[in-house]
C-alpha cells in the first residue's frame, strides 16, 4: 500500500506495480496506439486549469517512436 499525506489532486490514474508507474494524461504528437513505444519530444504540456506554480504540474509531450 502506498500513502500519501496532504491533500493531493490526481488527473489521471495511479498505479502501482513492480516498475511503480505513475499512468496520466498527457499530449502526444502524431497517431498513438496502445502498446506502441513512445519518446519525449522535448516539448512541454502544462494544464491551463492548473493551480500549481507554473513549474509543476508539467508533462512532457511525447510521440511514437
């Protein structure tokens, strides 16, 4: 089981696993499908509606590889 103290906001799901993944929504460039791999673009994402400071809360963009 895993905690975590505070008030948190998740967009997206937590999953917990052998590689302890964190799976959330980000923006992707070109087709993506499941099970295909992926690599960062070098770009980032932010959520307009976040509350956080303009650095946090940010995801990379990714694209099939």
């Amino acid at each position: 089981m895993t905690t975590l103290p505070n008030n948190l906001i998740v967009k997206g799901s937590i999953t917990e696993n052998a590689s302890k993944t964190i799976t959330h929504y980000t923006k992707y460039e070109g087709e993506i499908k499941p099970g295909c791999f992926i690599e960062s673009t070098g770009k980032i994402y932010r959520d307009e509606e976040s509350i956080l400071s303009p650095y946090e809360d940010c995801i990379s963009i990714v694209k099939i590889v």
